[in-house]
C-alpha cells in the first residue's frame, strides 16, 4: 500500500556564518542555498520556489 501524500508544513533551515554547510533542494537540484524550507513531517528539503509548489 501507497502512504498517504504528506500535508508539508515548512520551516526555514539557516546554515550558520562562515559555515561550509550548503544545502541541495531535493525537488529541483538547484544548488547552494545557505537556507531552505525542511518540512516539519517528512524532512523533505526545497529551495522557496518549489516549497511553494509542493
């Protein structure tokens, strides 16, 4: 059986100053971003454009 879809509820993920952290949106591969939307649920990682369409 298939879960159900997940209902995303974002927050915004911010690496820190002088950090090499970068982070990848998992929907698109765009790449860096020093933020991004992490879903609450699902842990799904997404730049802003694509947070707004999942």
């Amino acid at each position: 059986s298939v879960p159900p879809p997940c209902a995303h509820k974002f927050k915004l993920l911010v690496s820190e100053m002088g950090s090499a952290v970068v982070y990848i949106c998992e929907m698109c591969g765009s790449l860096p971003h020093w933020y991004i939307w992490e879903c609450k649920n699902c842990k799904l990682k997404t730049c802003r454009p694509c947070a707004y369409k999942a």
